[in-house]
C-alpha cells in the first residue's frame, strides 16, 4: 500500500497533473491497483427529491430560482415514491440510491423528518443511502447517522479562490464546517467538485489541495464535467476535452488513493473509450440511471454492456464499510434544536450570475406580457 499522505502542496499536484499522460497513467492504474480491486466499480443512482427553486446563486446549477431554466420545480417527494425508485436502482445494479435537494442548507421541520424517513427506507432495503442536502449542522447530521445514513455528499466544487467567481450566496467555509459536522458522526464524505467551468488547472489542483488535505480524506470523490444548461451563467462554456478528465481522475487518484473516484456529471458527452481511460486512471464509481438530477445521463443498460465489455464488475452494497444501524424515530434520542446558524453570506457581484438574473427577468417578463 502507498501511504494515504494530507500534506499535498499545489505545486505537487501541478506537476502530477502535467506529467506526460502515459506517465501520469501508468502512476494512477499502480496506486489503483494498490487500493482497489481494478474491476469492481461502485455504482450509485440519483434521485431528486426536491427539484428547483433554489434561492442559491451556483452559476452551474439549473435548479436556482434565479436563472431560466427549463426545470420542473416540484415539492417534496413521497416516502414510497422514493422507496419504488430505489427498488427500481437496485434491480438495475446500483448499490447506493443518493438524493439531493434544492436546498441552502437543511431546515428542522417535517421535511427534514420526511428525509429522515426516506434513510431508514432506503437502509431497510439494504442499500446505501447517501443524501446532498446543503449545509448541514452537527445535530442534523447526528440524526441523519442515526436514521442509517452511509454517506453525506457535499462538493467544494473548485478551488476557493475560483468558487467566489461561480457562487456569492454562500462561502467556502461553510463548505468545510459542514463536511467537519458529518465528520463528527459514523457517516462517510462524499466530496468533490465540477471541471469544465472556466477555471484554470492552478484552480483544478487547488479543489485537489483541499479535498486531500482534509484529514481523514473523503471516502468518495465525485469529478463532475460541467453540463453547460441553457440559461445558467455558464451556458456557454465548452465542454471540457476527455483528457483534462483522464488528467483530473488520474489525479485525484494519486493524491487520495483510497477514495472512490466518482465519474459524475457529464459522461454522456463521453465516448466510451474515454470512459475506459478514466477507469483506467482509477476512476472506480459512477452514476447511473437515465437521469442525473435534472438532466440527462447513459441508459443504465448501455453503461452494463460497457461494464461487460471492459470485465468491470458494479459493486455490491457495503463492501467497503458495514451497514449502518437505523433507528426508527420513536427510538431516536435526538431532539431537533430548531437552530438557525450563521451560515455566511458573502453576497458579491459575480458578472455572468448577475447578467443571466437579468436575462431570466426579461424572459419572464416577456412571457408575463404574451
Ligand atoms: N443543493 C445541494 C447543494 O448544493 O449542496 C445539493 C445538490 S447540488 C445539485 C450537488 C452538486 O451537484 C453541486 O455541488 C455540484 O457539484 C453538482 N452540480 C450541479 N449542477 C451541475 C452541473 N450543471 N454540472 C455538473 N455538476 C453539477
Ligand atoms: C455530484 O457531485 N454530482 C451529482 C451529485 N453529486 C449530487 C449531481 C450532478 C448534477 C448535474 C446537473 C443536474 O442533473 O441537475
Ligand atoms: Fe441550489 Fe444546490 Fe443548485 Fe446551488 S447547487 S443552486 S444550492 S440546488
């Protein structure tokens, strides 16, 4: 085994990264191979449990309020329409079901319980459940562990110096205190972050320099490609080239050999030799489903006729870690405490954010007049 190191410097990185590829390949598959069966891949589904309206200002995201989308905004799903799509994931292969909202951060309340319930039904079905939900504190995180949660997804989604050019409504330490308040209970990290939005590489291996340095390292890391969707700022941005994602995995994989690296958003802008290659520079996790959570991802059956192909086998459920208990709420010895946090607000002007709310305000107004 490699050592598992949390001092990484950005200029380490940087020259990781720049290696020539068949180099920085060749390093990546060792360290794989080291700390991974190479042909066992995790696979995980999405699922939106609350869809659009965000009052947020994440220049990536089609579901803020704030921009043109095409999204169909929808209240909270019920627990046993969850509990069918899951039963759905699991008969399609995947082992984990992760559901995300639109939120800020998590509010105690009855949706909050209606979450909570929707953890210990996935649990029941023996399957992984990993939630994104925003910010969360210590208390809700304590709840969210003791209602079954395997995994808590919260991205740093670039470095802290770009992050400020793509989201103003919330702050990078924020981020952090969150993942640390998931720490603090038997849930793992899922983290990781968005290539593809403007940023440089500098930005690209400084996202790399927190993830790594956080102690202990995320248990997965999620590489997403930017999906560039109309009426978000960044709706023009190109997609980024299959190698800056070969590069960014193979990455990531040296500096955090033990996480599972997640090939996320953006495969079906991926052929799949470029797929292959990302396996091969140790990316072992996807997500699969038609659907990421509000736009599109590979047919499930297209992804196992690769998986057939390339001799990679879709993991089962808790073979890295053992299942956790679930405590039905009657039992629970946690209280909501109803807090209110200072979550930051930093509230600068971003250019192209503030430029899409704009457009999205004449296109609205322009329909409002028809
Ligand atoms: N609202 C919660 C939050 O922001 O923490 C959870 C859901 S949010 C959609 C989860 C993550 O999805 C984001 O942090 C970002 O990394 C990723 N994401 C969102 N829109 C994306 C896009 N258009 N392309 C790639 N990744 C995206
Ligand atoms: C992550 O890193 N990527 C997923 C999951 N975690 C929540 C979300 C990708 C969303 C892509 C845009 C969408 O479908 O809305
Ligand atoms: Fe809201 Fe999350 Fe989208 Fe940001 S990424 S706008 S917080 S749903």
């Amino acid at each position: 085994m490699s050592e598992v190191r949390h001092n990484w410097t950005k200029e380490e990185i940087l020259e990781i990264y720049n290696k020539p590829l068949m180099e920085l390949l060749y390093e990546a598959a060792t360290i794989h191979r080291l700390h991974h069966d190479p042909n066992a891949v995790q696979v995980s589904t999405l699922l939106s449990i609350k869809t659009g309206g965000c009052s947020e200002d994440c220049g990536y995201c089609p579901q803020a309020a704030r921009y043109h989308t095409d999204i169909d905004g929808n209240e909270l799903m019920p627990v046993q329409q969850v509990k069918a799509q899951a039963l759905r994931a699991k008969a399609s292969g995947s082992s984990r079901v992760c559901m995300g909202a639109s939120w800020r951060n998590v509010k105690d309340g009855p949706e909050f319980d209606e979450v909570l319930e929707m953890v210990r039904t996935i649990n029941k079905l023996d399957m992984e459940v990993c939630c994104t939900l925003g910010m969360v504190t210590e208390n809700q995180a304590k709840r969210l562990a003791e209602a079954g949660l395997y995994a808590y997804n919260h991205n740093l989604d670039s470095s802290e110096e770009y992050y400020k050019e793509v989201i103003s409504t919330r702050g990078y330490q924020d981020r952090l205190d969150t993942i640390d308040n998931v720490r603090k209970t038997n849930v793992t990290v899922c983290s990781g972050g968005i290539i593809g939005m403007g940023e440089s590489i500098e930005d690209r291996a400084g996202m790399l320099v927190a993830l790594s340095t956080l102690s202990p390292q995320p248990e997965s890391t999620p590489i997403n490609a930017l999906v560039a969707v109309e009426g978000t700022p960044l709706e023009d941005q190109q997609p980024v080239e299959i190698w800056d994602m070969v590069r960014m995995v193979a990455t990531t994989r040296i500096v955090m050999p033990e996480t599972q690296v997640r090939l996320s958003a953006g495969r079906t802008q991926m052929s799949q030799e470029g797929q292959a290659f990302c396996f091969f520079a140790g990316a072992n996790s996807i997500f699969a489903g038609d659907k990421l959570l509000t736009t599109p991802n590979p047919d499930v059956n297209e992804d196992m006729k690769l998986f057939a192909k390339l001799g990679l086998n879709a993991m089962k459920p808790f073979t890295k870690k053992v299942q956790p208990k679930s405590v039905s709420a009657e039992e629970s010895e946690y209280q909501p405490l109803g807090e209110n946090p200072k979550w930051t607000r930093p509230e600068h002007k971003i250019a192209r954010n503030e430029e899409a709310k704009q457009k999205a305000k004449e296109i609205r107004a322009a329909e409002k007049a028809e």
